[in-house]
C-alpha cells in the first residue's frame, strides 16, 4: 500500500516530534496546583484525545470537580505552559527520517497532510522548520471531534482532494489508530507492536522507510 498511495496523513505528536514530554511537564504542574500527583503512566491516557478530554481524565484522576467555566481556565492555563515549552522547539527536535521521508514523498508526488488533535500544529512545524512540506494542516482548531473519531482524517483526505482507500494515516496512538481504520485508510502504527495492534503495518519510526 505506501508504494501506491495518493496521499499520507501523519499524527504530530509521537510521530512528526515529541512533545508529549511537554504536554506531560504542562498538566502535571496544573495537578499540581490542584493538590494532586500526576504521573507518566497517568500521561499515557492523555495520549491522542483531545485538551478538555485530557483535562476531565486529569481530574478524573484527582478526584476533582470543577465548573465548565473552571475547566476552561484550566484548559487556557494548561495550554500557556505548554506554548512556552514549546516556543524553545527546534529542528533538532523532529524524530529521526522525518524530514527525509517526507521529502521523498513530495518528490513522489504523494500529497502529504497533517491530522492532528493540536491546536497548536502549525506553530510546531514553523518551529520544525517543515511548514513547507505539508500541502495542508488539519489540527484542532479545523475540526470538533476528537479522535477515536474519524473527522480530522476525513477533513484531511477531503483538503487533498483523495479518497480515503487512497490514503494512509501515520499515528502512534491507539485513539489515532482506531480513527483512521474508521475514516477506511490503511494505518501505520509507529512505537511497539504489542500496543499498536490495530494498526496494518507497525515501524519503530519513519527512519525505517
């Protein structure tokens, strides 16, 4: 299937660069705040949902409740900490292959998106450096739905002009996963096998391709 697809979708987070360890740094200072510990394992149910579905997990965890409007601060709060992580971003920070691989797929002529729950994605990749290697971004502020939900894949496919048999999603988290098995792509899992089993093909990252 990559030798004969039309267009490539790949996460963020996980696949493109690692933030997470950002993301992780920004909610464990909000729990915190609220007195309660927030840990790695914790982290890990964060991964590929949404900020106000990380945001109820993370009280879920600490056993607090809070109003709408708090949790909106809350989320407004978090994600200012996490800009400030992030504005330090470099090129230095892209997981190996990644500016290669998506060379090569340009040279190709395989359209090349990204799909992504961050509403911060274009800054990340102006941060990156490889803005110009994306024929289009759909990130949080484009669609409303959080993965498992196929939305951001389909928003994407739809912005290449391709239909979704013709694309593959490139993702490392299970919600990513099952979003694009239901948007009828082919998936790549990237990160270990044993917690990647949804995906149609499974690589360590995309030096491998």
């Amino acid at each position: 299937m990559l030798e004969h697809m039309k267009g490539a979708i790949f996460d963020l987070d996980g696949v493109i660069v690692d933030t997470a360890k950002y993301h992780f740094l920004a909610w464990r200072s909000l729990a915190g705040e609220l007195g309660f510990p927030f840990t790695e394992a914790d982290n890990e149910r964060l991964k590929g949902v949404s900020r106000m579905r990380s945001l109820d997990i993370l009280l879920e965890i600490g056993g607090r409740s809070f109003s709408e409007a708090e949790k909106l601060a809350m989320a407004e709060k978090k994600n200012r900490l996490y800009v400030e992580y992030i504005s330090q971003l470099d090129e230095s920070e892209l997981l190996p292959g990644v500016r290669a691989y998506l060379s090569s797929l340009r040279a190709r002529g395989v359209a090349v998106a990204l799909g992504s729950a961050s509403k911060n994605a274009a800054f990340i990749l102006d941060k990156l450096n490889i803005a110009e290697l994306f024929d289009t971004v759909v990130d949080g502020n484009k669609v409303s739905r959080a993965k498992p939900d196929p939305e951001v894949f389909l928003t994407a496919c739809r912005e290449l002009g391709l239909e979704p048999q013709d694309c593959v999603v490139f993702e490392d988290a299970e919600a990513g996963l099952a979003a694009g098995k239901a948007a009828g792509m082919y998936v790549v899992g990237i990160g270990r096998p044993e917690l990647l089993k949804a995906a149609d093909l499974v690589i360590s990252g995309l030096h491998e391709l």
